[in-house]
C-alpha cells in the first residue's frame, strides 16, 4: 500500500489527522496534508483507508 497525497487538491480539514495521527500530518504553513509514512505498515491499513474516505476533497489516495 502507498498513499498519494494531493496537496493542492486538499483543503485543511485535517479529518485524516483526526483518522490516523501516526500517518498523517498537516503542514504549519497552510493546514494541508503531509503524509508522515507513504508506505504504512499492514496494521495501519484499516485507518489509512478510512482517511481516504473521510476526505472531503478527495486529496488521498491509495495505490
């Protein structure tokens, strides 16, 4: 698994933060993701994913 990131996709609401703090970050500058682990270990899969889904702007990814 490895997440994409669109940064200028992504709008700051942090909910991937709020799903998953350990992969998942937001810049000081402007709020928008940083990803802290692009390739996750197996045991965060379940709340990589739900990220994904709780994006409101649709930024993430999972390839």
């Amino acid at each position: 698994m490895r997440i994409k990131a669109d940064t200028d996709v992504c709008i700051g609401a942090g909910m991937c933060v709020l799903t998953a703090a350990d992969v998942f970050d937001q810049s000081e500058e402007d709020g928008t993701v940083v990803v802290l682990l692009p390739e996750p270990p197996a045991d965060k899969e379940g709340a990589v994913r739900r990220a994904v889904q709780v994006c409101p702007s649709g930024a993430l990814s999972i390839s």
